[in-house]
C-alpha cells in the first residue's frame, strides 16, 4: 500500500483484480521487466476467478463437442488446438504455477473402456503431442493410462465402490 500511496514511484501496468488471471498478467508482465501493481477488492484469490478459471485446462470440453458432433467440429477442433498450445505455454512459462490433476474415469464395463473411454482419452492426447509436437515448446504432460481395480482400492482403501 506504501508502494501504492508514493506518488514519486511510476507503474508501467497497474492490474485489477488478483485472481488468477491477474496473477498471471502480472507474472507475465513482472518478468519482462515491467513495473507492475496488483490491486483487489478483497483479498488475493477471494473472488470468481479462482473459482472458474481454467487458465491451464486442456479443453476436453472441446474435443468431447467435436466428437458428439455438438456444433461446429471444426471451430471445436481449432479451440481445442488453441486451448493445447495455451497450456503448453504455461507449462513452459510458469512450470511452478501448473499442477498435473489425473483424473479417474470409473468404467462401468469392459466394453465401454475398451471401446468409448479408452479410444477417446488416446486421441485426445495424439491431438495433444500433434500440437506439441508443432509449437517450440519443450515439456508435457503424460497421457491416459488403465488402471485395475484392484489397484484402485489398495490406493484409496477408504473408497467404497459402488457397485462390485
């Protein structure tokens, strides 16, 4: 607030807002050099965008569209693409921002692993190295595995299941 009140002390950026999407401006703006001041209603992280953001999603919302054929396949392909090279960015960027999430996708059969679950989480991620392959951007994330059900519950022993 002193910073702030100092009228001899010039910003290049002054950010409203220090949810995510301001801390990441002003990270960005903070390392090429700029003069930066983060200012917030409340406190830092306390409003909507903490709670929406998906600064670093790898929008299998938009692969999900383009498969089911929900709209425009082609515009969802071309967000899916632009959302994968963000992320990528990110990774690169601000590695320390960023945490893996693995998601757990129960299946209900066989069938619908082998022939639904499986084959979409596996083409969702060679569109995803396709994209990473073209950008100039060196890390990754890693892609779908299977797991066993017995696997399962020695991990999360305190997990009832809900079936079987």
């Amino acid at each position: 607030m002193k910073r702030l009140k100092d009228s001899s002390i010039e910003f290049d950026l002054l950010i409203v807002g220090g949810g995510a999407n301001g801390a990441g401006v002003v990270l960005d703006a903070a390392s090429r050099g700029l003069n930066c001041a983060v200012i917030d209603a409340f406190d830092f992280a306390s409003g909507t965008s903490c709670k929406s953001t998906k600064m670093a999603h790898g929008g299998i919302r938009y692969f999900q569209q383009m498969c089911m054929l929900q709209g425009d396949p082609i515009e969802s392909y071309h967000l899916l693409k632009d959302t994968l090279n963000e992320r990528n960015y990110f990774l690169q960027a601000a590695p320390y921002l960023i945490k893996e999430l693995h998601l757990l996708i129960p299946s209900p059969s066989l069938f619908w692993t082998a022939f639904w679950y499986w084959p979409g989480a596996f083409g969702y991620h060679l569109i995803y190295l396709r994209q990473l392959m073209s950008s100039k951007y060196q890390t990754s994330v890693s892609g779908p595995t299977l797991v066993r059900k017995k696997v399962l519950r020695e991990t999360y022993p305190d997990v009832k299941p809900l079936h079987g």
